[in-house]
C-alpha cells in the first residue's frame, strides 16, 4: 500500500536465496512483473557464499534481462556470523562478468570502504548506498568519494528498521558535503 501511495519515493526490493535455483529465478520474474518489485538482493552471510560463487550467477543474470539492479551486503555483518563472504573484492569478477548488470552494495563495506570506492571507479554499474548507518557514522572513504569522483554513486538509505529515518533526517544537514552532491545523493541517483 505504502509504494502504491507513493510510487516515485519507494520500491519493492525482494530478498532472493540462491539455494533455491530456477524456481526462486522464477518467482522473482513474477514478483517483478506482477508486482512491481524494483530491485532484488541477497545477503552472502547468511547464504554462506561470496558474491562470485555461481550460485549467484542465475539471479543477477535475470536481473539483467529485467533490467533491475542487484543489492547486496558488503562488510562486517552486525550478526555474530562470519563476515568474510561480504569481503566487497569478488564484486570484482561479477563485474568483469557481468558489466552490464547493475548492482549496489550496501550496509557499509566496513572496513573495506577504499576498495568500495576503488571497485566503483573501476565498474560504471556498481554503486553504494549508505543504508544502516546514521549519517555521523559514514564512513569517510564514502564522504570524500561522494565529494569527488563519485557523486553519481552514491544513494541515501536508511536501512529501516536498523536506522530511524528521522534521526538520519536530523543528522544529513551536518554531512560536509559539496553543494552539488545534495540532489544525486538524496534523489537523483
């Protein structure tokens, strides 16, 4: 009812398990084209896999033909579960791969922030969203990537319920970013 009401602020993202093969491929195609889902994502700690094992691969290649992005998790995971497989540098092969799928990391990619902004020069359609982090907690690999070479990278998130929108909300006008980059961080991209 919320994305009904409010088409052009919110979209339906669907959480996909890549255990489940061509029948979660299936379901997914559905909920894009009964639905409106607009985006699609998996979270490697809880799959146990990196993002290039092939396990993946069905899903981002439906994506493509959908032509919705991707998200997934980089970083230390919050649960005490094993944060190795959100290790952000297997994006590298997914991108090589797959360069023209859109994919968008997200949950920070602590502590490994610079290769984040490393991967996104080197890939056009891979992006970062700030969501489960408050705005004083970014990290500033990712603010002096959005005031330089990565305005057009980087989205706002909150990451509801991990992160109360209207703290964030209060936060976001003490972020020391360039005038310029307001508009593509909070809607544009």
């Amino acid at each position: 009812k919320a994305i009904e009401k409010y088409p052009d602020r919110l979209y339906g993202r669907v959480g996909v398990d890549p255990h489940t093969g061509m029948a979660g491929v299936r379901k997914l195609e559905r909920l894009v084209k009964d639905y409106g889902v607009k985006a699609a994502g998996a979270t490697a700690c809880y799959i146990g896999k990196p993002y290039n094992h092939y396990i993946y691969f069905p899903f981002y290649a439906k994506c493509i033909e959908l032509d919705i992005p991707f998200t997934v998790n980089v970083g230390i995971p919050g649960p005490k579960v094993p944060g190795a497989v959100q290790d952000p540098l297997p994006l590298d092969e997914v991108c090589h791969y797959m360069p023209e799928r859109k994919l968008v990391m997200m949950h920070g990619g602590e502590p490994w922030t610079a290769l984040c902004c490393k991967l996104m020069l080197k890939w056009d359609n891979l992006y970062y969203m700030t969501s489960a982090f408050v705005p004083r907690h970014y990290n500033q690999d990712i603010v002096n990537f959005m005031n330089t070479r990565g305005v057009d990278k980087v989205m706002y998130a909150s990451g509801y319920p991990l992160v109360d929108p209207r703290r964030a909300m209060r936060e976001i006008p003490d972020l020391p970013l360039r005038d310029h980059v307001w508009p593509k961080f909070h809607r544009e991209n």
